[in-house]
C-alpha cells in the first residue's frame, strides 16, 4: 500500500496522492497547502472537492474559481474556453489535476492571466490541429516552467549551458537563487523523480521579491504578454542538478552526463556564393 493510503481509497484514481513525498526540497514550498488538501482528496475520493475546501491562508484571496469534475467539460468545448467562460476548471482524480489545483490556489493572477491569454487565442484562431505560437509558449508555461530569482552571473551560466560552471564553481551563489516551480506537469513528474527531468526556466526580473508570493503573482500579470512568449523566453534546467535537491549532485562527475547536461548548441551560419 502507498505511503499514508487507507483502504478506503483503493481503486480511487487519485490515490497516487499518497505517494508524494512532501518532504523532498522542490515539494517544501508546495507541503503547508499541499499536503492536507492531498490528504483530503484521498479522504473525500475527490480531488475537486478537496481543492474547494482548502484554500492558500497566506494569500490575499482565493482563485475565484470552482474546482468541477472532468465530466463538466462539453465534449465541444476546448478546456480553456470553459474555465474562461465559467470560472470553473474541470479537475480528474490524479497528480497532474491535483498540481494544477494547487497552483490556481497559490498563484490566482497569472493562472487567471495565462488562462485569458489562451481564451483570446481560441477566439481569434480558433481550434486548430497546431496550437501556433502563442499557445504552445502559454502550454510549456504552465506545465513546465520553474521561475528563476537569480544573480546576473548564474543566469549567464545558465543560458551558456556551462553546467559545470553553473552548479559546481557557483555553488555558493545558489545560495542567492530562488527558484519556484510553477509547471503542474513538471511537479507530476517529480513525484517519481528521475535524472532527467527538465522544467523551462523563465526569469523574474531582479526587482521583484521573488520570496513575497502576492507580489510575484502580480508582476507575473503584468510580464505575461504574447510577444515575449513568442520569442519563447526560457532555458532548460535538469531540476535535480539544483544543489542540496539530489544527493548524487555534490559530485562533480554528476554534471559530467552530457545526455542529460547537454552542452549549447553552436548555431553554423551557411556562407551562400
């Protein structure tokens, strides 16, 4: 039986709740609201109803939005298009709905703003068999990013894939990063965490105080705009080469993997006569 599963909830889908380990560190900012609202689900067998029923204390408000079963959801209506349009976000009984949750509760604004910016998408695009552009940097956004408080030079390192440089030679300035990890689908993956996990680092700029959570859902709103997700403003991040998150990581020789600390890509320019 899974850690913390009862009997009751055998044959329930989301009984892979139990099976978070919220003492892990890239769980230790999601534990004080995930792991009762977890709790709960495995207790209701319902992860929607778990998600009503807790909201974030620390935050200013709630996400204004319900939590609804998937079965909600008309077979002819894009999901985006429903939460826009009801405020309510069909939810399935598992991990990567569960996260989801957490993440309307934790951070309302810019969960509300990336759900308006696919809304207006849809009614300008329509749905089409490619999500162009602007959907598919809004996507790798919210179920993939980790948001990165960073100083000047580890950044650099970073964008220059200099992996070695970046988690050993600067291993004392991680004390100065912050990093928050946004993506649902990325926290899903890290419940059975494996080398190679890699979330899309965005950058918060340096003004912002990344530890007050109010203020960065805020300057998320306002930084969240379609041209510069066009561009695709993210770097990759193996998560677990983050030091202190892998034990295997105070090793050198860990970061030597290029299958997985893959070095940057040299663009060639072709010469045409």
């Amino acid at each position: 039986m899974a850690r913390g599963l009862s009997q009751q909830a055998e044959g329930f889908a989301g009984a892979v709740l139990a099976d978070i380990d919220w003492s892990q560190p890239w769980f230790a900012p999601w534990r004080e609201l995930g792991e009762p609202t977890a709790q709960q689900a495995l207790q209701q067998q319902s992860v929607a109803e778990a998600l009503n029923q807790y909201t974030h204390t620390a935050k200013r408000e709630a996400s204004a939005v319900k939590f609804v079963p998937q079965s909600a959801l008309p077979e002819n209506q894009a999901y985006e298009d429903f939460i826009f349009k009801t405020a309510q976000v069909p939810t399935r009984d598992g991990l990567h709905d569960f996260f989801n949750g957490l993440c309307w509760q934790r951070f309302p604004q810019a969960k509300r703003r990336l759900n308006q910016l696919q809304a207006a998408e849809i009614e300008t695009q329509g749905i089409r068999p490619t999500r162009g552009p602007v959907r598919d940097a809004l996507t790798l956004f919210d179920e993939n990013v980790v948001l990165m408080h960073a100083p000047d030079e580890v950044w650099a390192a970073l964008q220059a894939r200099d992996w070695v440089t970046l988690f050993v030679g600067m291993r004392e300035q991680w004390q100065q990063v912050h990093l928050v990890l946004f993506g649902h689908a990325l926290l899903e993956k890290l419940v059975t965490p494996y080398k190679s996990i890699t979330g899309h680092v965005y950058r918060v700029d340096s003004h912002v105080n990344a530890h007050d959570e109010a203020a960065l859902d805020d300057w998320l709103v306002q930084d969240l705009q379609p041209t510069k997700l066009t561009t695709k403003p993210y770097e990759p991040l193996p998560v677990l080469g983050v030091p202190g998150w892998w034990p295997a990581n105070a090793e050198r020789t860990y970061y030597e993997d290029a299958q997985v600390f893959r070095p940057k890509r040299e663009v060639v320019l072709k010469c045409h006569n």
